[in-house]
C-alpha cells in the first residue's frame, strides 16, 4: 500500500518540481529588472517555497484539504482506477477539481506563490512606470527657469528692401527687378528657336515673338489672375456675358494661344543634351526650368534682406502632370503637385529663399531629410547670425538645434513626443486631469522641451525662450453653473512668439492664392513659369508696400497692385498686328450708314440679333439692324455706353 501512494504522489511532486523551479526563475529575473527592496521580497519568496519543496517532499505536509480518514482509506484500498501517468498533464490540470472525490489532490502551494508572484511583479512594475528616464521630472511652473542668453542681431545686409529708399518706383520697375529684361530675351530666344523648329500652319505661319509682345502676353496672364473664365478663349468672346475689352486691346486670341503652344524657359539643344543622360546620375530633371529658376532665386536674395524673424516651410503647386518630380499628399489641401521648401520673412512673408524637391536624395548625411532641408536654405554668410527660426514639428529636431545654435542661429518650434532626443520621463507629466493653461518643462543644457495644455496638448523646443512668464490669453470655458465665460489662461512665451512668428511661409502662400495665375496645362515647365510670375508678383507688392510705409504713405492693396502691373505692361507692349482696336469715339460721330448702294448684295449678319441687315455703323464698322421692328443699332449702342 505505501508503494500504492508513493506511485500516486509521484507524478504530483514533478509537477510542484518544475511549478518551484518556473517561480523560482521569474523571481530571479524580477529581482534583477528591480531595485534591492523588491530583491530583497523576492528572496524572502524563495526561501518560504524552498522550504514548501523541502516539507512535501518529505511528505510532511497534507496534499489536500480532506480528513484523515480519507487518508487511512487511501492507504488500505489498492488504485484500481486507469492509470494518470499515461494521460497528457494538461489534461490532468484540466480534471482536477476541489471536489471531494478527486483521485488527484492539489497542492496549496501553487496558489500561494502564484499570488506572491502577481504582488512582486505589480510593485516592479509601478516603480519602472514611475521612474521613466533617469533624472527626468518634468517641472512646472513653481520651479523658476533660466533665461537663456538672448541673439545679437548680425545681419549680413540692412533687413528689408535693398533699393533707394526715397526714390519713387512703379509696379512696372519693382515686378522688372525678378523679370529682368536680360531674363526675358532668353526666354523669347529659346522660344523663337522652338517655334521655328516646331514648323507652322500656311495658314498661320510662325513669326517670331519680341520684347514687345513678351510683355503683352505676361500683362494678359494677370489680368486672368484677376478677372477668371473657364478657358483662355473666353477672353476674346463676344456677346452680353463676355466682350472684355482688355484682352482684345492687347492682343490678339489666335497669337496669345500662339505663344502659348510655342513658350519654352530652356533651348532645345541643352533640353537635347539633357535627355541623353536619361539613366544616369548627370540627368538634370529641372533642366526645362533651370534657367528661370536660378535667376528668380537670385533676384530673391538680391532686392530683399529678412528681418530677425524667419521661417522655413513647404509649399505644394498643384498639378497633375506625370513627371518624376510631382508627389502626391494624401489629406492635405493640394493632393498631387510639385514641392517647395521656402524660408520667408515671418513678418511680411516675403519668399527670400526657396528650392524644388526633386525626390528622396541619393546621398544621405545621416540626420535626416528635414535636417538638410534647413541646413541648405540657412547660409550664414549670405545672411548673417543671429536670427530666430521657426519651424514645425516636420523640421524640429534636437540635433538640429544644437548645430544651428553653434552656427548662432536660434531656434523654435513644435516637437513630436515620438523625436529621438525628447525626455521620455513620465514622473509629474500631463495626465487627463491637467486643467487648461497647464505647463510642464524639462531643460536640456540649451534646449527647453515644454509641453502645454490648450484645446490639446502642445509640444515644443526651443533654444531662445525661458519655460514659463507672465503673460496670458483668453479662452472661452464653461463654469460650474454650465454657462460660457471668457476666462484668462496662462500662456508660456514659447507658445506666443511661436503663433506670431511661424506663418512666414503660410502669409507668402496666401498672398498667391488670392489671385493666383496658374492655369491647367499639359506641360511641366509652363506651370512653374506661372509660379515664378506669382513668387515675383507678390515680392513685387510687399517691396511696394515697406517702401510706402517707410515714407508714411499708404500702400496699395494687392489687387490693385496687380491692376496697375498690367495696364503698365500693356502700354509698354505694341499693338497687335490683326484687327485693329480704334479709340472709342464720342456719340457725335455715330452714324448709321448703308454697307453698300445694293441693299440685297451687300447685307452682312448684325451683331446685335444676328440678322441679315445692310446697314452699319460709321464710326464702329459694326453692322446692325435699323428698322422699327428691330432697332438693333440704338439697343448695342446704350449696351455699349456709346
């Protein structure tokens, strides 16, 4: 009978072996993770299980909660039941039950340490949740903050306009600074050198474009940025909803979409060489471009030097020409375009410098597409130290602060929680129960990590600004009493310098998106040649609008500058070579006059009623109806205000 017993204790006590052995493992590892006082819990655990092992296996402890009546029967009747050593021991786990009649006692000992365990490992835990990193607390703002050491402000040139401040300058000489007239004979010697190759219709033959023209076809496009139709042809209709008189003035239709067909930026033959580096790594994508672009840029730089505040931002040109360099955005405003990476003035938006994304590059530096953006577009010698920059959180990265801090250039912007560098303590952060207007900071040597509760939370860095002050700002929130009040929320000076200062290259955008010239095209090079227009136009205006202020006048507002831009672009340019456009003349010398002595032979169609008529206008050469049941003539006239 003892054998009976030692054959059915035997599989129990390999199972409560290895059950020791797996609690014994957890609590060593536990042990090593944690600090010494949950070591010191968890060894006082293995000393009791050990002690556990040591009594059952001795068989001095009871397997089971029962009498020992049960035991004494145990011992007298033989197992007669299937043998359990044969079953898998899931299943034995699985059949066993606190039931009386169980064949297989539980040991209380696997619940036991199984609770010591569960204890152990939720202290560790909380104390690893606790303590984050190392020697980070985020502070609030009872901790006081140094203030770092503020920019001087250095310059390379005067910030604003580089022109005679008192002189007196007109649209016309302010857009010629960005669109030279050495510019714009390149522009007419690659596009009469495509427009003789291209060949012509006898019907209409080429003839090559001039200065002249040039600037009656760029004075056309704003006045389309001005006054929009649906397509280019619409400008030389005629009829009650159309009949502009511009367009007509200047030039004719059929040679506007001439120059259209025919405009080219760069010369067929580098466009030729180009094309057969296709493949290869010499291949130029912007080479179509490369001519306007480059002096644009320059033309930026040279008429213009930024204030203190800058900013650097992306700027999409929408277009959906099929070209290697067009991204496509999802949930942005401008899905498919063209990318440009701008830095502008933050406090005029005026477009100083700027750069077309051709694709992911080839060479890496190691820190980061966004870390090149901003280090090609910051040129130190070409514009000095000292200055702020604002960015968003595509751009802000600690490593980049510190190097452009070491080049004297100061830095502000928001952060993602995400970025390699930001303090990853959770020790007194921002949690749900954070009112609004909370802040809380860390400071790394010159970098500040702050974060801010608003509507949501915001997250910046920053290498010019102390943690926290005085200021404030209104917000709208519900009391107690369910009611909307205007209250006063704090607001570090990190967070308002940002909101004034980051939308540099927004304000530059939205300037162009008021009256933007960009027209569908099929190709490529002729949408960015709309841009540049709208880059020099707005550059233009905001020159027109510091030299106004700083002689006290008041400046014209954008759309009138653009009015003005035109007319003086018109005058400069020649009239067509079609049909002349006679001055209007007064009511006096209107007169209605037969087209030819017979009546029958010489009708033409009116322009009024579309109707056959003989009769025509002296001075108009229009021909219209002059009968009583149809007085077309007097009817155009009065539409016309003649």
């Amino acid at each position: 009978m003892a054998k009976a017993t030692r054959r059915a204790v035997s599989p129990l006590r390999e199972e409560v072996e290895e059950e020791v052995e797996e609690v014994e493992e957890c609590v060593r590892r536990e042990s090593d993770e944690s600090g010494d006082e949950v070591s010191e819990v968890n060894s006082d655990e293995c000393v009791s299980g050990s002690e556990a092992e040591a009594m059952f296996l001795e068989e001095h402890i009871i397997l089971d909660g029962q009498s020992s009546d049960v035991d004494s029967d145990m011992e007298q009747t033989p197992d007669t039941s299937s043998p359990l050593d044969k079953r898998p021991r899931g299943a034995e786990r699985r059949d066993r039950t606190p039931s009386g009649d169980e064949s297989r006692p539980r040991a209380p000992l696997r619940g036991s340490v199984s609770r010591r365990r569960t204890r152990s490992t939720g202290k560790a835990r909380e104390k690893r949740k606790g303590s984050g990193t190392s020697g980070e607390r985020w502070n609030d703002v009872d901790v006081p903050d140094v203030t770092p050491r503020q920019p001087t402000f250095r310059p390379a040139n005067s910030p604003g306009p580089r022109l005679i401040r008192t002189a007196m300058y007109t649209a016309m000489e302010l857009f010629q600074l960005f669109f030279s007239t050495s510019v714009l004979h390149g522009i007419i010697r690659n596009t009469n050198d495509f427009g003789s190759r291209r060949g012509s219709a006898p019907a209409n033959p080429w003839t090559d474009l001039t200065l002249e023209e040039m600037f009656s076809f760029m004075s056309v496009l704003i006045y389309m940025s001005i006054v929009k139709c649906s397509s280019f042809t619409d400008y030389w209709r005629g009829g009650k909803l159309y009949s502009l008189p511009f367009p007509k003035q200047v030039m004719t239709g059929k040679r506007f979409l001439t120059i259209c067909q025919t405009f080219r930026l760069s010369s067929v033959a580098d466009d030729a060489a180009n094309e057969e580096k296709r493949g290869t790594a010499a291949f130029d994508r912007l080479c179509k471009i490369k001519p306007l672009y480059q002096e644009i840029r320059d033309a930026c730089k040279r008429n213009y030097h930024p204030g203190q505040e800058i900013s650097i931002d992306e700027r999409m040109v929408a277009s959906k020409a099929r070209v290697g360099i067009r991204q496509d955005t999802k949930n942005k405003p401008v899905r498919w375009g063209y990318k440009l990476f701008v830095l502008a003035d933050s406090r005029n938006g005026y477009t100083w410098d700027f750069f077309i994304y051709e694709g992911k590059p080839k060479a890496d530096g190691g820190k980061g597409f966004a870390y090149d953006v901003v280090m090609e577009l910051i040129e130190t010698r070409s514009l000095g130290t000292g200055y702020k920059l604002f960015v968003d959180a595509f751009y802000t990265s600690p490593t980049l602060f510190r190097d452009l801090l070491r080049r004297k250039i100061w830095s502000c912007g928001t952060i993602r929680a995400t970025r390699s560098g930001f303090p990853k303590g959770k020790d007194n952060r921002l949690d749900w129960k954070s009112p609004r207007g909370t802040v809380r900071w860390i400071r790394k040597d010159s970098l500040l990590f702050l974060q801010w509760r608003d509507t949501r939370d915001v997250s910046l860095c920053s290498t010019l600004h102390a943690a926290h002050g005085k200021d404030t700002v209104q917000r709208r929130a519900k009391g107690p009493d369910g009611r909307w009040a205007v209250k006063d929320v704090p607001i570090p000076p990190v967070v308002k310098e940002y909101n004034q200062c980051t939308g540099g290259a927004d304000l530059s955008d939205a300037l162009m998106g008021y009256y933007k010239i960009l027209h569908k095209t099929q190709k490529w090079y002729k949408t960015f040649f709309y841009r540049f227009m709208d880059i020099a136009i707005v550059n233009a205006f905001i020159l027109h609008k510091e030299l106004a202020k700083g002689k006290g006048e008041v400046p014209m507002h954008q759309k009138a500058f653009r009015e003005t831009l035109a007319e003086e672009l018109a005058e400069f340019g020649c009239r067509p070579t079609g049909r002349p456009v006679c001055p209007v003349p007064s009511r006096a010398h209107h007169r209605p006059v037969h087209i030819s002595g017979d009546s029958t032979a010489g009708r033409l169609k009116c322009r009024h009623c579309h109707a056959k008529t003989p009769v025509k206008c002296s001075s108009c050469e229009v021909p219209l109806c002059f009968v009583p049941s149809r007085d077309c003539y007097n009817d155009w006239h009065v539409a016309k205000n003649l």
